[in-house]
C-alpha cells in the first residue's frame, strides 16, 4: 500500500481555524504586486507605439466628408482657429507655400522633430512660408503650455476633436502636407522628417526649387 501523507494540522485563532502558511500580510503584499503589474502593463498596451520610420498610429473619428487629400490636386479645405484666437483657413493663405503638419505633445517623435520644424519655419519665412500645425486631441490649455517651454512660433491648433484628421486622413503623426502658392498639394510626407528634407520640401513649394 502507498504511503499516506498526514494532513496538515489546522492551527487555531481566536476567529476559527487558518491553515499554516501565507499570513494576512503576506496576502496583502502579493495582492500590491499584482496590482502593479497589471497596471504596468494596462499602460504599455495603451501607450501608442512608433514606427522604425519614426511614426505614431493614431485612430480617425466618424468619417470623412471631404476629398482625400491627393498630390497634384488642391488640397483638402479647412477654416478653424489658432491657439491665439485667430482664425486660420486655408481659402485666406491663397499666395503663400502653406506646411500643413499634424503632431501632439504626447507623440515623442514629434516632440524630437518640433525644434526643426520652428528652424525651418524662421529660415523661410521670406517666402511668406505659413506653418499650420494641428495638435490632435489636445485642448487650448496643453498646446499653449507645450509651445511656450518649446519656443514655437508658427500657427497652432488644437484639434481636441481630431476632426482635420479625418479629412486629411490621418493614420499616423507626424504628417507633413506641403501646398504650393497655388493651392495644390505637392507633397505628402509621413513620419520624421530631418532638417534637409523639410528645406527641400518648403523649397519646391515656394518656388525655388
């Protein structure tokens, strides 16, 4: 016959009978571990991934109602207002190379490439350059913070909505649209771009190259 085990002696309390082992703090100090890891890996499920090309996926809201934007035609209209309170539109920089960009203060790429986009901006504005940056999903308040420690002086939206995106069909930040004198989209450029590539993109749609 198998040898059998003894079981094991129930100590007593003052409550009732607790088996020998894990005490009640013990419990408590596992259930905080858990607690952590599981929060720790909520936030690396949720927090937005990068590309190697240095791009952040983003999710569109509703549906477009406009054209998509396509290189060679006009580019997709918009009228809205800056984070000065002015309104902006696309109609009234008839005349002027306009960089269309869209970022946010929570995508680290666009973050990184933010000091160049404002060095750009400043060595061509004598072309009349007009930089138009939406923050997407973001408010007044955490732009205006944001610029102000960056130093950005170019045109700011915020787009808490999101809504610009979808026209522009957004599936990614940064994105970069370039739009000639004329109204017409000459470029499209998604993810990073390094100094040189934005000089020869604002280049080419003020004419000079």
């Amino acid at each position: 016959m198998g040898r059998q085990l003894a079981a094991t002696p129930a100590l007593a309390t003052g409550s009732g009978l607790v088996r020998p082992g894990r005490g009640r703090f013990g419990n408590l100090a596992l259930m905080a571990v858990t607690a952590v890891v599981i929060l720790a890996v909520a936030a690396l499920v949720n927090r937005p991934a990068t590309t190697a090309d240095g791009l952040t996926p983003v999710d569109l809201v509703g549906s477009p109602t406009g054209p998509a934007p396509i290189v060679g035609q006009a580019a997709p209209p918009f009228a809205t207002t800056a984070l000065d309170g002015s309104e902006v539109s696309l109609a009234a920089l008839a005349g002027k190379p306009v960089w269309i960009t869209f970022g946010a203060t929570w995508c680290q790429p666009c973050r990184a490439e933010n000091p160049d986009i404002q060095a750009a901006f400043e060595a061509h504005a004598g072309s009349g350059l007009v930089v138009v940056q939406f923050y997407m999903n973001e408010d007044p308040a955490t732009v205006a913070d944001y610029a102000g420690r960056v130093g950005l002086t170019y045109v700011r939206v915020p787009a808490p909505t999101g809504r610009m995106a979808t026209e522009y069909r957004i599936l990614g930040i940064p994105s970069h649209f370039f739009v000639d004198r004329d109204g017409v989209l000459r470029e499209v450029r998604v993810g990073t771009l390094d100094r040189a590539g934005m000089d020869a993109a604002l280049a080419r749609i003020a004419g000079q190259g």
